[in-house]
C-alpha cells in the first residue's frame, strides 16, 4: 500500500500546503521535502474502512438505510451533500487513516526543525489525500463491475455538512474498533491523519457534480483543477 501511496501522492498538493501556491520552491525545499516523505513512508500504517448503503436524499435531508434489512443508519441534513449525493442510488460511508507514526514524527520534527515540521504538515496531509484516492480508484472497479460511478468523496465540514456527523459516522462504521481511529469531544480526530466521507454510487456518468473547481470547499478531491 505504501508503494501506491507514494506514487499517488501529489507534490504540487504539498507545496501548496508550504504557501508555495503556483510555483515551484527552490531546490533546498524539495530536497527537505523528498526526506520527509521517505521518513513519512516508513512510520505510516495506513488503515481504512467502508460500508455501502441504499441513498435518499429529498428535501436537503440523506437518508442512508442498510442494503440488507432497509433500516436507516443514518438521516443527516445537507444541502451542498443533497446535491452531491442527487441521483445516488447507493452511497459509501468511508474512514480512513495512516496511523499514528505520522503525529509522532511531526512531534519529533517540532522538536528538531520547524522546517521540516511545517514540510511533515504538508506532507501528512498530502499523503492521506493519497490514501482516500487509492481507496476511491479500487471502490471505482468494484461499483463499475455493478454499473455504478462514484462522486467526488464529501466529508464533515465541508459547506454546510455539520462536523458534529462525525460522531454518526464514527458509530456506523465502528471506526474505533475497526481501525483504531478515535474521536475527542471537540470532533478532532486522532491519528490526525485521518479522513471520512460519504462518497456516492450512481448510474449517472458524470466526473464530478460541482463543475468548477472555485465555487467547490472540497480542496483535497482528486478531480480538482490543479491551475
């Protein structure tokens, strides 16, 4: 896994992170940089879960029902994820996370080299990014072979979707006891390397819902304009 995290991951993404926003840092930079991922690959222990439902969404509120026995799971209000998950006939509820060996190397870095702490941030950021788009690329083949087209992931925060969903989430999926990942009373997560997402089955082929990148709050999907 680590092998296809690097190769997904996307250094432009990291420098932006860095405030270098349309340019290239200077050779010193990225040099610091390729040290960082390397580090970075090594500690991380990347874990995920994701479970499918039927969709529905009317009037602002999704309704996500177990595919099995029709009972509800989850009922949240959204408008921005109504209009995400429109003409979603299933969606997945997704977690994921590189683990806590990512925390404890930004921690040793603060210690060491502020540089190379703001270059681990980035970084940590960028790789579970990475992550969330290996994971979505899979999911892809596994809803094609079913006739099905996946929307850009939507997680808690972005728009107008409540970050307390989290805690919903956090209570479908089982994300403690499946994968390790915690929730604090504030809604952080920890490992903080760590996203969750509806992401949207649909028969509609379409690449992405929104159609331009600078009226989206969604600054880590793969779709993303990268101009």
């Amino acid at each position: 896994m680590q092998s296809e995290i690097t190769e997904a991951l996307n250094r432009r993404e990291i420098y932006r992170y860095l405030g270098y926003r349309g340019a290239v840092p200077d050779e010193t930079v990225r040099q610091m940089t390729e040290e960082v991922i390397a580090e970075m690959m090594a500690v991380i222990a990347p874990r995920h879960i994701y479970r499918i439902f039927d969709c529905r969404t009317e009037g602002g509120r999704i309704t996500l029902r177990s595919e099995d026995k029709g009972a509800a799971v989850l009922s949240v209000r959204s408008e921005k994820l109504a209009v995400n998950l429109e003409r979603c006939e299933k969606a997945a509820l997704m977690a994921a996370t590189i683990g806590g060996g990512a925390d404890k190397l930004l921690g040793r870095y603060e210690v060491l080299s502020m540089a190379k702490a703001s270059a681990a941030q980035a970084c940590g950021a960028a790789c579970i990014e990475a992550y969330c788009n290996v994971l979505q690329r899979r999911m892809q083949r596994q809803a094609s072979g079913q006739g099905f087209f996946l929307r850009p992931r939507f997680s808690p925060g972005y728009g107008d979707l409540a970050l307390e969903t989290q805690r919903e989430i956090f209570g479908v999926l089982e994300c403690t006891k499946r994968i390790g990942l915690t929730l604090t009373d504030s809604l952080l997560m920890y490992p903080t390397k760590s996203v969750t997402a509806f992401i949207g089955w649909t028969t509609n082929a379409q690449t992405c819902h929104i159609g331009s990148c600078s009226t989206c709050d969604n600054i880590g999907c793969e779709f993303r304009d990268e101009q």
